[in-house]
C-alpha cells in the first residue's frame, strides 16, 4: 500500500501519438486480462494468435528461484490496463480488489475506478461508485464492504454501493472487524530511514472507529501504525507510546495496553516502534517494526541506522526478535500465513518487493515474483480467514520505452 511509484518519463500525449495499431479497442480480451482460467490454454492461444506489440512478456510470470524458496506464489489474476491498490477478503472466501484502469493496455494514463471481485478461479468487475482511484478496501462479509478513496468512502450492502461518509482522509491501514466496526489509520508518518528526516523524529497518526452510526476519533495509549483482528473479534493495534514500541487491544469497550519484554539494547539513545500487526485464526499475533539510532547528520538532515524488530505472542508469553533482514525498512508489511506462520513484505529496492517466511520457528527470505514487466511491488496484502491463503495486490511497472508501460494484478500465496 505504501510502496514507491515511478512516474515514467513520457507525457500522455506523445503516448497516445506514438500507440502502435495493435494497441486500438480491438486487442483480445484474453490477451489483456490474465487470470488462473485463462492462463490454463495460454500456450496453445498464443500458437493461434501472436501478441501485439504492445504487449510484450509473459503474461502468466512464473516465480524466480529466490521467491520459490520464500514460498509459493502464484498469479491468480492479471490486466496491463490495471493499477490494483487495494485489497480485502470476506469471511465467505470472496477477494475485493480497487485501483484504476485505463481504456487500453498501452494507452495513455486516463483513468477509471475499478472494483474486482473473485475467489481466484473468477473474476468479475463490480460496477465502481464514483470514487478518484480507490486506494484501499475493508470487508467483514459479502453484504459489508467499504471502499475507501481520497477524501470519500462507499459501502456495498451486497447489490448496491451508497455514498458513505469518509474517515476525514485518505486511509494508510483499514480493518473492518464487523458491520458497524470499522477502523482506520489517518496521516500516518514512517521513520524515513535511508534517506535521512530533518529534525527529532516524533511519531504521529490518527485513528478513526466507524461506530456504524459516524467516524470517531480514538484514543488508544500509543500511536497506532499498524492494525488487524478477526471478524467479529477483538482489534489489535501496534505503534509506539514515547519512542518505545507498543501494543493494544481493543475488547468492544475500552482499551489495555498490552504488557510487553524490554526491546532489545542495541545503540544508545535508540527509538523503537511496531508499523504492522497481524493476528490468525488461533489466536497468534506478531508486529513487526524497527529499532533505529541516529547514526548521522548533515547540515538539517538526520541519518538513521538499525534494525528490524519483530514481536511474537506463542503461548501467551510475548518475545522479540531481530530478524536479519531487512536491515531497516519503515514500511514493512506483515500477514499471517493461516499456518503459524507469517509472511513478511518490504522494499527490495526502488522497483521491488522482498518477502521473508517465517515458518516453524525459521526465517527464509526471497524476492517477490516478478509480473511480466519485472518490476513488482506489493500494493497491499490479505488473508483469507480459515484457510492458508494470502492474497496481494500488486502493481508492475517497466523502464522499457516500448509500451506496455504498466499493470496489475492479484497474485495468492498458499
């Protein structure tokens, strides 16, 4: 959700000039749009008909050897005329996916909502409320869905999308426990940790509680980075509370700060704080974040160095742990895998995702499976509640100058 975007260096206008006949409203469906179906008889449909020249790769990527080592990962839907931001699954099993779309694969940047819907096997676009590029999804069940944009929100009542009043800005993190329950995290802020912050970090963000009658402002004791919690259950945030990483619980009624080790000693004078918490269907959490000293300064500018911190309830006891990589990354993200388990997303560099499985006590790390175009970030991440499946939505881009220029999808993990 948070990853960094590269704006290609080509006006809309030399674009569109410059879009090969291939390129016209005529191109075929199942050249556009990929998913586990379609991608059944892709060989044979690419004997019969050769692709346009604007869309060059494969459109069925398969995962590198560091990325099948990290687990497996699959693409279970793709468009080149997609950008999906967002991403949500239901208690039924149903994935909700938001972003843009443009009329044509390799045409210019004119865009459109898009809402998809989908159990991996199908998938239907759902007419879009008029929202600019939703950017972010939270479901309970099929006839409860919010659709978050920049400044405005709609809910799907299971036939329809109302106008919905919005938390007040554009949503960082969302969670909907229940109809009537959901939670999201405004104007967050991120240890900016490579490049350098000017001045004392001082973390920040707002959260918000939709009591099903309006958004209300929470006060829970730390600021809140990271949230999740199961349907119907209790919601858990993680964050930090005077530069020291914490966490709460929300029961239905009030707030408790849950009672935590000491983070681990690693640099005089250091900050701490949890960005993401994930919690599974048996009752397991874990948070993940940094613990981080300055380490530099250059005229305004301040440096940080340190590392990632990882937090793990097993049997009620809470520990830390500081995994090898990555080294620093403010923006992690973390999912359980329905398995014990977690999956753990960050920024291998500008244009792609590293992810890092922990499973059975052990950390394997690889990179994200490449799209067709090679430079894949995840966008935002999903488990499916009882079951072993992981949904993500990502966004590909290429520096290629021959068009495709970019695409979407939805890849799962199982």
């Amino acid at each position: 959700m948070h990853m960094r975007t590269r704006i290609l260096g080509v006006t809309a206008a030399l674009a569109a000039m410059a879009l090969p006949a291939a390129c016209a409203s005529t191109t075929p469906r199942d050249l556009e749009t990929w998913n586990e179906t379609d991608t059944a008889n892709a060989t044979a449909a690419a004997r019969e008909r050769p692709s346009p020249s604007c869309l060059t790769g494969s459109p069925t990527p398969e995962p590198d050897e560091e990325g099948g080592r990290a687990g497996a990962w699959r693409v279970a839907y793709y468009d080149y005329r997609d950008r999906v931001r967002g991403l949500a699954v239901t208690r039924e099993g149903t994935v909700w996916a938001a972003g843009a779309r443009v009329p044509e694969p390799c045409g210019p940047e004119t865009k459109a909502p898009l809402v998809l819907r989908g159990d991996g096997g199908r998938w239907r676009e759902v007419p879009a409320p008029p929202l600019t590029e939703p950017r972010a999804v939270a479901a309970s069940s099929d006839r409860d869905v919010w659709l978050f944009g920049e400044n405005a929100a709609a809910r799907w009542n299971g036939r329809r999308w109302t106008a919905a009043p919005g938390p007040g800005a554009e949503p960082q993190r969302v969670h909907a426990a229940a109809s009537g329950d959901v939670w999201a995290i405004l104007n967050a802020n991120f240890l900016d940790g490579a490049g350098g912050a000017e001045g004392a970090w001082a973390s920040r963000a707002e959260l918000r509680h939709w009591d099903g009658a309006a958004w209300r402002t929470a006060r829970p004791p730390l600021v809140a980075k990271g949230l999740d919690g199961l349907p119907g259950g209790e919601v858990w945030v993680a964050g930090s509370s005077r530069g020291r990483a914490a966490v709460a619980r929300w029961n239905g009624w009030s707030w408790s700060t849950v009672p935590l080790p000491a983070v681990p000693a690693l640099h005089r004078g250091q900050l701490s704080e949890l960005v993401d918490v994930a919690v599974d269907g048996s009752g397991r959490v874990a948070a993940v974040g940094w613990v981080a000293w300055v380490c530099g300064t250059e005229e305004e500018d301040v440096t940080y160095c340190g590392s990632t911190l990882f937090l793990r309830r097993e049997n009620g006891r809470w520990s830390y742990s500081l995994p090898s990589e990555p080294e620093l990354d403010p923006q992690l993200r973390l999912e359980a895998d329905g398995k014990g388990g977690f999956w753990l997303f960050y920024a291998k560099n500008e244009w792609n995702t590293s992810i890092g499985h922990l499973s059975g006590g052990k950390w394997t790390y690889g990179t994200f499976p490449a799209g067709p175009l090679g430079h894949t970030r995840v966008a935002a991440v999903a488990g499916e509640p009882g079951t072993a499946r992981v949904w993500a939505a990502v966004v590909d881009d290429t520096e290629r100058e021959e068009p495709p220029y970019r695409g979407g999808g939805i890849w799962l993990g199982e």
